[in-house]
C-alpha cells in the first residue's frame, strides 16, 4: 500500500509552499479513501512517494487515468492567498491503494 503526491515542477514553488501543497493532497486524499484501505496503508506504513510532471495537462492526465482504475484522485487547488496571481492547480494526490494498482498511473514519473 502507498500513496503518490504528483507535484507540477513547472510553477517552480518554494520548498514551504510544495509541502504544504503536497500535505494538502496527501491529507484529502486519505481523507476520501475508504477506512479499510487507510487502515492497511497505515499497518504497512503509510508509505508516501512524491514525484513530478511538467505541466497542469499531465497532472490532468494522470487524474483521468486513476479515476479510471477506481483510484482516489485529489487535485490540489491553491486559493492563491500568498504565492500565486490567481487559482492555480499545484498537484494531485492519488491514493492510499495497492502498489501495483498506482504504479498503473504513476510508475514511469520521476521522484521529485
């Protein structure tokens, strides 16, 4: 079991707003996963991976691919109260789920 934060590399955030972009998708993500599936994540770990795309249309991507395999898939939206001009989609969390069933959506992008 695993979680996967996908992070858009291109809006060149800060460290402080990245992770706190990415404990927003990791936070509402678990929080719209079923109780079993939290519960076995949090057995084996909570293992969380982070990784990276290049653009808002991949990150796009990514979420029609994990809905599509029945997947929890939370797109993070910043409210653009301290970094960004305007509304801005930063990162996606997908899970806590089987291994095998997110590396399907998230296995061939590069850690961040």
């Amino acid at each position: 079991m695993k979680q996967v934060i996908v992070v858009r590399k291109d809006l060149k955030m800060g460290p402080g707003k990245l992770s706190v972009q990415v404990a927003h998708a990791s936070l509402e993500s678990a929080l719209k996963s079923s109780k079993d599936k939290v519960e076995a994540w949090r057995e084996e770990g909570a293992k969380k991976v982070v990784v990276k795309v290049d653009s808002e249309k991949e990150l796009l991507e990514l979420q029609k691919k994990a809905k599509s395999l029945k997947l929890v898939a939370s797109l993070i939206t910043d409210a653009a109260k301290t970094f960004f001009n305007k509304p801005t989609i930063t990162c996606l969390g997908i899970g806590p789920d089987e291994d095998e069933k997110i590396d399907k959506v998230t296995g061939n992008l590069k850690m961040l």
